[in-house]
C-alpha cells in the first residue's frame, strides 16, 4: 500500500478480514500498512485471498521472501517492506506528486513470479512456466536482503529517510517537486555480539530530476543485486555493501549504470518527524483530521472505540485514510461540505481525542509479545 494510503472501502475490507480470520484486531505499521494478528494456519489463504479482493497484495510485504529458481533451492527475494512517503496534508499538491511517485517506484521494483498467484490465488499452473517466469530486473538470484524504499518531503521527516536502504527527499520549489536528493545506505538493524553488523544512517549522493528518478532507483537496486554479501545474511544489507565498495565506489557503479552523473545535492532541512494532529485544511480546500491511535491498534476496548468508529465513519466517508509512518491514522479528502459529519461521528466515537501527554502522542509500540517470534518483552501495555 504505498504511501499508506487506502479507501474507505479498502477499511472496510480491512475491518471485515480481521474478524474473518484473525484476532478481531488489526495494527497500523510503522511502514504505513497494516498488519493482523492470531491468524491460524487454515485460515492464512483465505485472509490472503481477501486482501487480494480489496486490491491490496503481500507480495514482497516482509521478511525474506523466496522463491523457488534452477540455481539453488531458497533464494532471498526483494522485499520493500512498502514504500514509504511523508504524508503532509497541508500540502496536497506537493502530496499528490510524491504519492504518484511511491506507487510508481513500488510497482516499477515489485518482483514479476507468478509463483505469488499460484501458491495463493489458486492461478493455474502452466506446464513449462517456469522457462517464461523470468525477472527482468532481478534475474535468477534476486536480492541478497531486503530492500527498503521512502519518500520524504521536508521539512517533515516522519518516515526516518536517513533508516531506509534507499531514500528519496524531495526538492520544492513553488508547490512543485523539481526533483528528489537521493540518500543510500541506511539502516538500524544489528545483531548483538556480531561486530560485522552496526547501525548505519544514509549518505545524500546526489540529485536526479523526476524524470530519472526510476531509472535511479532501478541502478542502485542493481549495484545490489550484483555486490552485495551473498555468503552472510547478517552482512547483506546495502548498507555494508556501501561500506565495502566505499560510498563513492558504489556511487561511480550506479552512475555507470544511468549512463550519467548525479547532479549535486540541493538544499534541504528537516525540523521534525512527529504527526501534526487535528484539522488543517489542503490547497484545494479539503480537509484534513490526524488522529491518534495508540500504538497503530485499532481494536475496541474499555478505553477505545477505534475499530467501531472508525467501521461507521468508513461507511459514510467519501475521501480516503492515510496512514502515517508513526502508527497513527489520517481522516483525508474531506470536502468542507461533509466536515460538520466527520466531526460528529469522531465525537461519537472519542476519535477526536487529542488531549494527550506529548510523550504519549509521540509514543509508538511494535507488536513483542506474545505474538512476535524475536520480542522479548511486552510493548504495547
């Protein structure tokens, strides 16, 4: 779901999968998706089939997904964890652009096996498949490790661009994107007592206008492919391949591969990377409400009336929702005309409770226990 961003009757589908086949619950991520829980085996392609209903997909949604190739058995396939984007509702024209952008550079990257649909989506096998199921970007061995991808527009910084693999910050110059400061080499992942590992922010290492922006991101996903650790998946990242090719070695491969240099990179600033909640209104006059939703957990409980409400306001609503890279949610698109309705169903519901500590507003939560096979701990009570 790049950029995070949904109809109402995508919610609704949502809704409707976690009670089919899940816990009744369901989370909004860090990566601006969603995620459900308690999910047992029988009911793991029925719930996968419903998202593909909705027109949504899993394809490359976490983890390592592979796939079965005439070179080794299991091989580790390009997963981009959902391209992120910065959501700035008062800024819908610059907001469109760089939407536009993430779905184009999700789509553009997104692995070509039909194995997705047939393991699935129940798509019939076709006797010799397997010699036309061929990657066009990726070729027979794919990528040695996932691979993340955001879109920032500063000055808000939300969805952490300097974390991901690949980063994209854009250029505004009078409401328009001029173009994207490219930013390689992040993340915070390490494994304790490995030395080999570390957390790493991103390099800026140069400017591409809109027009080479997809052919940028195509090289650097290539200089990966065919450069990264292959022999140690805890050293795979594009993080150390940028530390082992060095930062303009990796630099001079992927411009090889554009067939020209970056520009150089142009000014920008970051001032914060937190959720503005409340109204405020777009260039184009629409509304739009951010609201909190402790730890991304929509669910009903003594406290909450999150899945209920917002079951009734996606029912009515006419815009779209945007999920924010800090697990909250974004009411988007309001026309002024449906506005007083918005505000009532949030009240009904207590969705317009923003009254909160700025620690707690700021607060996020992954899943951990019991549900998350690597957590150590609770996390969200």
């Amino acid at each position: 779901m790049p950029a995070g961003v949904c109809t109402p009757k995508q919610w609704l589908q949502m809704d409707e999968i976690a009670d089919e086949h899940g816990n009744s619950t369901f989370k909004l991520t860090t990566r601006q998706t969603f995620q459900f829980h308690g999910i047992i085996k029988k009911h793991l392609k029925p719930a996968m089939q419903a998202i593909n209903k909705a027109l949504l997909d899993t394809i490359a949604a976490c983890g390592d997904v592979s796939k079965y190739s005439t070179v080794s058995p299991r091989i580790p396939l390009m997963a981009d964890r959902n391209v992120q984007c910065t959501v700035n509702p008062a800024m819908s024209k610059t907001h469109a652009t760089v939407y536009e952008f993430s779905k184009n550079l999700s789509e553009h990257l997104l692995p070509r096996t039909s194995a997705y649909h047939e393991i699935w989506l129940d798509q019939k096998k076709v006797a010799g498949g397997e010699v036309g199921d061929l990657e066009p970007l990726y070729g027979p061995t794919y990528l040695p490790r996932k691979f993340k991808m955001a879109v920032a527009v500063p000055p808000d910084n939300g969805v952490d661009i300097f974390t991901n693999d690949v980063g994209w910050i854009a250029i505004v110059e009078n409401d328009q994107v001029v173009g994207y400061n490219v930013t390689v080499g992040g993340g915070m992942g390490v494994t304790h007592s490995n030395k080999k590992t570390y957390p790493r922010l991103a390099d800026v290492i140069g400017f591409v206008t809109p027009e080479d922006a997809l052919k940028a991101a195509e090289c650097i996903m290539l200089t990966q492919r065919d450069n990264g650790n292959r022999q140690d998946r805890k050293n795979a990242r594009l993080k150390y391949t940028v530390d082992r090719m060095t930062l303009a070695g990796f630099k001079a491969d992927v411009e090889r591969r554009m067939g020209k240099p970056f520009q150089p990179a142009r000014p920008f600033e970051f001032t914060h990377n937190t959720d503005t909640y409340g109204w405020q209104q777009g260039h184009d006059g629409k509304w739009h409400f951010t609201m909190f939703i402790e730890n991304g957990r929509v669910e009903d409980s003594p406290r909450n009336q999150f899945k209920t409400g917002l079951r009734e306001i996606a029912s009515v609503h006419k815009g779209e929702f945007r999920l924010t890279a800090n697990q909250h949610l974004i009411l988007s698109n309001v026309a002024p005309e449906d506005k007083p309705e918005m505000e009532r169903l949030m009240a009904k519901w207590g969705l317009d409770n923003i009254s909160q500590t700025g620690l707690r507003l700021s607060s996020s939560a992954c899943v951990a226990f019991p549900t998350c096979g690597l957590a150590m701990a609770e996390s969200e009570r």
